[in-house]
C-alpha cells in the first residue's frame, strides 16, 4: 500500500510504558475484584492487554479473557465516526465485573459504543483502560477509570496501534509525522 511519505518520531519510551504498565495494574487491583472478564478491544489492545494481563499475574487479579473487534477508523488517520461490530465476545457477562482495555481514547465512540453493548448484557460492574488518552477530543461523554498516558493530540503508533495496519509491532509510541 502507498502511503504518504512519513516518519516516526519517539514519542514513549518501552521502559516508560512498561513500568506505567505495572503501576496501573496496582492501581486497578485496588479497585476491582479478582475474579473479573478483561474484554480487550481489537485489533489495536492487543499488546497493551498481553501485558496488562501478565502484570496481573503479580497483583493476583485473575481474569477471564475475551476479545471484540471494533472498527471506526478507515485506513487513514481520522476516524470515520461510525463504530462496526466486526466481532463479538463469547463470554457470558451476566453479572460479572468486566475491565475493558483499549488502546486509546479519542472520540469516545468506540469505547461508549463497547460499554453499552456490554451494559446491555447485564454486567454488574464496567471498568474502563486504555493505555493512552487524547485529552480535548471527546465527542460522547465517557471517561476512563485508568489511563496511561494522557498525549499530545497527534497521530501515534506502536504497542498495537497502527497506521494503516502497520507498526502495530512498534515496542514504542511514536508519532507518525508527514515529511
Ligand atoms: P475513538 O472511537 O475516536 O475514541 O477512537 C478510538 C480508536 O481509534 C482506537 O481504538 C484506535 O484504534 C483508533 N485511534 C485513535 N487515535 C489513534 C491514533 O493516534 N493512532 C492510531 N489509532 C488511533
Ligand atoms: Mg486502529
């Protein structure tokens, strides 16, 4: 794919999202039980929640893991406002404390669309975290209970995001700038 000319500038280091990694684990461990649902927004959580999840190991939070497969982005870099249901957990949340991890909050629409579906389905409790925030650029109402890093309003990629499918691989938060 052909794609405007660009490069990555640093913008997190793996050391410092590693170790913020495992102060939100404590952080949530305070708060939720230890027997919750982690229900991990795809495709961009994945790496954050591989590693939520392993730093649980430590706190003693046990979770159930399942996956949902959101898509409002395009291909580009702005968001197409409209939230699809591309694939559905297969867990049982009827009554359960559920964590959902994401990679980012921006809009919002991904996240609120996620919590509602799972509201609907009778949850007890809904928790919210996202590796990384975009302050100013909410267009529903919806707060994380844990962020890791609230950032710049840029474009990024790494630890799972990308840029049209690519740097997902990224062990870093870079920004995508246009040369
Ligand atoms: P929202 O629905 O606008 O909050 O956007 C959330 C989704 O958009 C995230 O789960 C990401 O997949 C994607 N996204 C938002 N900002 C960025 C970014 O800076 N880089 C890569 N993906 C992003
Ligand atoms: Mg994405």
């Amino acid at each position: 794919m052909t794609l405007p000319a660009h490069h990555i500038e640093p913008l997190i280091t793996s050391e410092a999202i590693s170790s913020r990694i495992t102060l939100l684990a404590n952080e949530i461990t305070k708060i939720l039980p230890r027997d919750i649902v982690v229900i991990a927004l795809l495709r961009g959580s994945f790496v954050f929640t591989a590693d939520l999840i392993r730093a649980f190991y430590a706190t003693g939070v046990r979770p159930q893991v399942d996956f949902m497969t959101l898509e409002s982005y395009g291909s580009g870099i702005s968001s197409s406002g409209r939230v699809t249901l591309i694939r559905d957990i297969t867990e049982n949340v009827e009554g359960r404390d559920v964590l959902i991890v994401d990679d980012i909050l921006e809009s919002g629409r991904t996240l609120s669309y996620a919590r509602d579906l799972i509201e609907k389905r009778g949850a007890r409790s809904i928790h919210i975290a996202v590796m990384l925030e975009k302050p100013g650029k909410r267009k529903v109402d919806i707060i994380a209970d844990f962020v890791g890093f609230t950032i710049e309003d840029a474009f990024v990629v790494g630890m799972g995001l990308d840029y049209a499918n690519s740097y997902r691989e990224l062990p870093y938060i870079g920004v995508v700038a246009f040369d």
